[in-house]
C-alpha cells in the first residue's frame, strides 16, 4: 500500500493535503477504485461526505442555536457520526475537531476525561463547530482538486 | 511453803484476801500469808518482788524455771542487779534494769517490750507498789510473748501488703480497676476507672457493670455471659465497645477475673484498658497501606498506558522505517531497536497486566476457542525462532475438545510465556509440550497443560517464590535473562481466573523442570454440531496452511459466507461493502442500527444464517453492545466484530466481555480486518 501513486497524481502533493489527511486511509479507500482514471468509487463516496457534511453542520447549528432539551446530546451523536465518516475517509483534521464535538457535548474536556461546565461547553462547541467547517472547506478544495472538479 | 497449802484443807475466804495486806503492819510484807505467797510463789507469770532497795524478796515458782536457775534460795536476798547478771535464759537484762529503776524512780508502772537477737519477745513489767507515798516493793513479771509478737509481725507484714496493692491499684490512672461482687455490682472503684469511665465511686459503685456496656451488648446478655465465662474458666477476656458516663464509648480491653476466699466466690476483679488510641492507629495504619497499594497500582497502570501510546508510535515508525531502503548496517541496527523496543513493549504489557490483576480489574472473556489450534499457534510461533540445539516437541491428547468456552487470548498468554519460559532457560535438549484433557464432568473440561524442559531447573529455595510478583531466582547483578519476574505471577493469576491453579515440579527425568497449570474451559451447547464440521476444518487447514497471503486465504473462506454489516453512516457503510467485496465477500446484508441488525440475524439464523456480523458500537435506536447482547441472550453464537472509533485500550476488552468476539478500530485498517475475519471464520467453521 504505498502511498505514492505515479498513475493517479498523489493527493498528498496538493497543497494543504498535509495534516489534514491521512495518506494511508485515504490510499485504502482509492485503492477501491476500479479505474484509476475514473476513480467513480472513492468520487462518489467523497462527494457523498461533502453532502453529509453540509448536512451534519446544519444540524448543529441548529442545535446550537436551540440551547434546549437534549441539544447537547444530539451535538455529541452528530459529532460522532460525522466522525465515523470522516475517520473512514482519513480526513484527520475534521476528525479530531468532531471527536471534540463529540466529548463537549458530553460536558467533557478535549480529551474526554474531565467534566466542564454547561456554559463552557456552549462556547467550546461554538468555536470547534466553526473551526471544523472551516478545516472540511480547507480540505473539501484539496478533494475536488485531486478529483480535477473545477465547477465552483 | 507448799505444806501449809496442803495441810490446809478450806482455803481462807476471799474477802480475808483483800484484807490481808490491809491488816499487815509495814514489816510485815514479807510474812507467810498464805495467800499472799500463793499468789507470789504460783503466778503462771514469771514473777520478782523487790523491796525498795531492790533486794529479791520473792521469787515465782515460774521465774525460778524460765530463768533456769538451780535453787531459789539463791536468788532470794540478792540484789535485783546481781540476779539480771547472773541468770543467762533470760534475755536483756540492761533493759529489765533500766525497768526496774525506771519503776523506782517514777513510781509508775513500767512495761516495755523486748526483742531479743534469737527472735524472743518479752514483756517486762516493773510495778512499783506504794504506801502512803513511799516505795514498798516493785513487782517485776517477765511474760515470754514470742508467739504473740510473731503473729503481730504477720499482721503488719500482711496489713503493709495490702496497702500496698490498695496504693498501686487506687493510683494508677490508665486502667481501671475495680471489683464486682458476685452478682455483678460494683464494689471498689480505682482512680483510672473514674478518669476513663467518667463516674465518681459515689455515683457508681453498688450499680451493675453492665453500665458499661452497649445496649445491643445488654440485649445479647453479654455481661452475664462473660462472668458465667470468667468463673466456668477461671478468667474472661473480651475487646470491644464500652461506653463512659458521658455517652462517648471508646474501645476496650477488659479482663474478668473471679476471686474466691476460702473456696468462697467473693466477686469478681475487672480490669478494662483503653485501646481506642491503638485501635485508631491500627485502622490508620491498614488504610494507609491499602491507599498505598491502590496508588500503586494505579500508578503502574498510568504509567504503563503512558509509556505504552509513545511506544507503539516509535515500533510503528521502526516498521516504516525497515521498509524504507536501507544497508546492511543500517537495516540491522535497526532491527536491534525494533526488538529492543519488543521486549520493553512486553515488560510494560505484563506490568499492566499485573498492575490491573492486583486491583481485582480484570476480566476473563468467554469466546469459543480450540485448545490444540491455539497451542499448535504457540508451538508455529515459537519454531521458527528457537535455538537448533533445543528440540521443541508437544503432545496434544486426542480426546482434547475442539471446541469449548474459554478466553483463547488468555490461555494463549499462559502457555506463551511458560513455553518461553522454557526455551529461554533451556540451551541443549528438549522443551516438551503436553496437553492433556484432565476431567471431564457434564459442564466443564479440565485441561492440563504441561511445558516440560530439560534446561537450567529452578533451586530448590527458589521454588517458593516462583509465583511471586518481581521476582526472579536469578537476581545477581550479571543477570542473565530479562524480563520483569511479573510473568509467572501474572499466569498464576491468570490460570485462577480460569479457575485452574499453576504449579512446578523438577523435571523427574532429571535435569530441568516442569511447570503445569490447569484451566476449567465450559463445555460448548452445540457439540455436536461442532464435531461433524470435523471434516471442512480439516479441509481449510490443508489449505491454509498451503497458502501464505492471508488475502488469498480469506477470498478462499469468504465464498458462499454471509455477512451482516451493521453501520449506521451510509459513507462507511458504503466504504465497508466495498472492501468486503474487494476480499471476495458477495453476500454482505446491511442494518442501519442495533435493532435491524438483532432482527436480521434472528430472521435468518432459520434459512440461511449468517456467518459474521460487522457491528458498529455507536447506533442509534440500539447501540452495536446491546444489540450482540441481545443475540448472545437468544443463544446465537454468531462472530460479531465490533468496529469502533473510541478505540481505547480497555474498552475494546470490554466489549468482548459483553459478548463480542473481537473489535477493530475506525478506521478500518483492510490488513487488519483480513486477520479478524479470517481468524473469526475459520474458528466459526472450528468450532
């Protein structure tokens, strides 16, 4: 499974690949692909993600802005579904910032050991949802140049 | 003198007696009265009467004998100073001297007390006898009071004694002592019972102990029964908790002990020590060691995870980097690191291990495992990498079950580390594995697993700490052989919780030695079943063992296998699918969460069951555990693999706890899942 991949172009070497995707994941789902040219399969998933992603981001907004009932707890399972997805694909960045999601809305810190606060949770989810739309964006424009989608 | 006595035979009347020295003129003293000499003459009282010049005038029939002299007529006329010289059986005369002058001179009566070196006691009385204001004579008696004198020197001795005891006994201050008479009522009360217990003698004494003692206490009729106890054996000792007048208890020491006189029960004393202070500091004492023995474990186990993530990152590099193109040199000094890094790896791992077993956290999974593949596995492993001068053998007894319930990972870890163990110690001869089916009742095997070895042996004063924790028998400073000494202990614990036991013997063919230990694996519901699968696994190991790509391996068992996908995110299930077909899986169901799943299972175990069901952990509507819970519970022994993105060590142990046969971390690494499925499926077609 070597990551360097002399047919297709190697995702790594578009800049901004680095750090916000992990090569050997990433090389996995294309090695599902049937035609190296086409790359119909791993397309399609990515493109899937992007409209996942939207999607998910939605959601959270709206819970975030909802500030009631269970908000907290849907936070956390929209974070661990988009993290599922993201982990699939190797996107690192987006990720790790949907773990975070995922241990605020439990009212735990960063790394999931420690308790916070309700209202410091609140201002935690509100920067890491922006910060991780912002990494999906970063890493959204590296995709569709590997895929040489130039609509936009 | 003695004829008038007898010769006459009426004795004058009393009163003429009294009369007698009233109708005497004043020289007349001395005359033959005859009751007058009587008196003198037979007084019992060794007797001197001295007229006032001290002359002896009359002389006892009784002082004559005391004093030993030959004839009275002797003494008689001679003066008093003369006879005290003279008279040798009569002790201290400078004193009978000083009485009598004494007498004399003060004209009242003298008495005085004389002890003499033999231990003798007289008393000496001087009575000087007066008329009409001037001196007549002085009556000396001598009463030998020896006797009397020794008891009253008993007395005093005995009456110090007791004072004594009383002074020690009031005074002391931390205990308390005090009597009870036979009914149990306080009689004596010592200032160490009124310091600790609170009560004045006033306020307590004629009350029953049991005062003392806790209501519960009261209602059990513990009082009576320590006193029925102090007098069926003599004496009564209880700990525990008394209560002082203020209501506060403390907790005591207290001894009960029945005093008799004369065979008579007089009462009873009772001694009761405080120990609250020793009892506190014991308690403190034991919390602090088990705080500390905690923090012990805990500490290792932090540790080891710390020390475990930063270097599984350094071997993962380490393998990277022996991909990478490198010399000779290089390539082998990076083999070096790679090893090295193995066995710290494992040295953490067992103190993990040890760390978790010592805090009671740990667990036994019950997967279905085949005893014979996971030694043959050991045995594979181990091969390749021994030295060519030890020859490896092993003996698996054919009646070994296929199939039973068991933890295989443990097991394994068991026989791994005895098997090297053995090779480690051994440099010529033989390692013998022998695995033996030991009992067999109708729920469980007995499996006896022996590592015979022909190497070093282990001394004979090194064989009781064998499975003790850190140690090795090889403790020099040039040590020999690695390792932590966690090992054994760790399978001792280890084969306990299998609920087997771990032993050693000397290799009884002389050099060497063997270490058994046994494991109770439960028996499988569906034996038969099994046993007739007997040929198709014959078949695949033909086949496996002819291959090598693991890849190839699993498209062979995935034909005709069914497999349940259970993801929730359509992104990973898509991704799934496509990497199950891309290993040669065709027919692969999906559920989008725990119920489908539970439900697809159920609803196909009658036509055409499923062989492996891939289950994700976090689902909505059913989470993955449950749901594996729930087909555990209907009693479908499906593979199910869990597939989780909160990879964390213990977690993952926890989900084969609850059912799961193995688990993979998201994202799914292809090379991994090919080694779980094909492990899975090939011990579903085993077993």
């Amino acid at each position: 499974m070597s990551v360097s991949d002399d047919k297709g172009g190697d995702i790594m070497s578009i800049p901004g690949a680095e750090d916000t995707i992990d090569p050997a994941t990433f090389e996995q789902i294309l090695e599902m692909d049937e035609d190296e040219v086409e790359r119909e399969f791993s397309k399609s998933i990515v493109y899937d993600f992007f409209g996942q992603a939207d999607q998910t981001f939605k959601k959270m907004d709206k819970e975030l802005e909802k500030k009631e009932g269970k908000y907290l707890k849907e936070l956390s399972e929209l974070g661990h579904f988009l993290k599922g997805s993201s982990a699939t694909l190797g996107l690192t960045k987006v990720k790790d910032s949907c773990e975070k999601i995922q241990h605020y809305g439990q009212l735990k810190d960063d790394s999931g050991t420690k308790d916070i606060k309700e209202e410091e949770a609140q201002e935690k989810l509100a920067k890491i949802i922006k910060q991780a739309k912002t990494e999906f964006d970063e890493v959204k424009e590296v995709l569709k140049d590997f895929y040489k989608d130039d609509a936009e | 003198m003695a004829a008038p006595l007898g010769a006459s035979p009426t004795p004058p009347p009393p009163p003429t007696l009294v009369d007698i020295p009233l109708s005497k003129t004043e020289d007349d003293y001395a005359s033959n009265s005859l009751a007058y000499d009587d008196i003198v003459r037979f007084t019992p009282a060794p007797t001197l009467i001295l007229d006032a010049s001290l002359i002896v005038r009359h002389v006892s029939d009784s002082y004559v004998t005391v004093s030993a002299a030959s004839d009275r007529e002797k003494l008689v006329g001679r003066h008093a100073d003369d006879i005290f010289d003279i008279a040798v059986t009569l002790p201290a005369f400078a004193p009978a001297r000083k009485a009598v002058r004494a007498a004399r001179d003060t004209r009242r009566l003298h008495q005085m007390k004389i002890v003499t070196e033999t231990g003798d006691a007289w008393n000496l009385r001087a009575v000087p006898i007066m008329r009409h204001d001037s001196l007549r004579c002085v009556q000396m008696e001598f009463l030998n009071v020896t006797e009397e004198h020794q008891r009253q020197l008993e007395l005093i001795e005995r009456s110090y004694q007791n004072e004594t005891y009383r002074i020690l006994v009031e005074t002391v201050r931390d205990y308390a002592i005090f009597m009870l008479d036979p009914s149990g009522h306080i009689a004596t009360w010592n200032a160490g019972a009124q310091s600790f217990k609170g009560y004045t003698p006033a306020e307590i004494i004629g009350q029953h102990f049991s005062k003392f003692y806790s209501q519960e206490d009261r209602n059990n009729n513990k009082p009576a029964r320590e006193l029925r106890d102090a007098l069926s054996d003599g004496r009564c000792e209880d700990e525990g908790w008394r209560f002082r007048k203020d209501g506060s208890k403390f907790w005591a020491n207290v001894v009960i002990t029945p005093i008799y006189r004369d065979d008579v029960l007089l009462g009873f004393s009772k001694v009761t020590r405080d120990l609250t202070e020793r009892r506190k500091a014991e308690n403190s004492l034991i919390a602090a060691y088990e705080e500390a023995s905690k923090l012990k474990s805990e500490f290792l186990a932090n540790m080891s995870h710390e020390i475990r993530t930063p270097m599984h990152g350094m071997l993962s590099a380490l393998t990277l980097l022996l991909d990478t193109k490198l010399n000779d040199d290089q390539r082998e000094l990076t083999q070096v690191i790679q090893e090295s890094g193995d066995v710290l790896l494992q040295v953490i791992n067992d103190i993990l291990d040890y760390s978790k077993l010592a805090s009671g956290s740990f667990s036994i999974s019950h997967d279905i495992i085949s005893v014979p593949d996971i030694i043959q596995s050991v045995l594979r492993a181990h091969q390749a990498c021994h030295r060519p001068e030890v020859k490896l053998e092993s003996f698996l007894d054919p009646q070994l079950p296929r199939s039973a319930e068991g933890d295989s990972l443990r097991y394994r870890q068991i026989v791994q580390n005895l098997l090297s163990n053995a090779l480690k110690f051994t440099e010529t001869g033989y390692v013998r594995m022998i695995v033996r089916l030991k009992k067999e009742d109708e729920g469980y095997f007995t499996i006896l697993t022996e590592v015979v070895d022909s190497g070093i042996g282990v001394p004979a004063n090194g064989s009781n700490t064998l499975f003790t924790p850190f140690t090795q028998f090889d403790n020099s400073a040039t040590k020999r052989y690695k390792g932590t000494g966690l090992g054994l202990s760790i399978c001792k614990s280890l084969a306990e919780l299998m609920g087997g036991n771990i032993g050693f013997h000397p290799n009884p063919e002389g050099r060497g030695s063997v270490f058994w230990f046994t494991a109770k694996l439960k028996k499988c519901k569906q034996l038969k079943h099994i046993e007739n699968l007997q040929h198709s696994k014959e078949a695949l190991k033909i086949l496996t063992s002819t291959l090598v790509d693991p890849r190839e391996t699993l498209r062979l068992v995935a034909a005709n296998k069914r497999i349940l996908l259970a993801e929730d995110n359509l992104i990973n299930q898509k991704v799934m699918l496509r990497m199950l077909a891309g290993l040669g899986f065709d027919s692969v169901d999906t559920a989008l969460d725990g119920k489908q799943a539970v439900a697809k299972v159920t609803q196909e175990q009658e036509s055409a069951p499923y062989d492996l069901v891939l289950m994700d952990v976090n689902m909505p509507i059913q989470d993955g555990v449950s749901a594996t819970k729930e087909l555990r519970d209907k009693g479908l022994q499906v593979p199910v693999i869990a597939m989780t993105a909160n990879a964390l060590k213990g977690q993952a142990e926890s989900y084969i706890a609850k059912g799961m046969t193995g688990y993979i971390a998201k994202p799914v690494d292809r090379n991994l899942l090919v080694k779980l499925l094909l492990n899975c499926l090939k011990r579903k077609s085993d077993g």
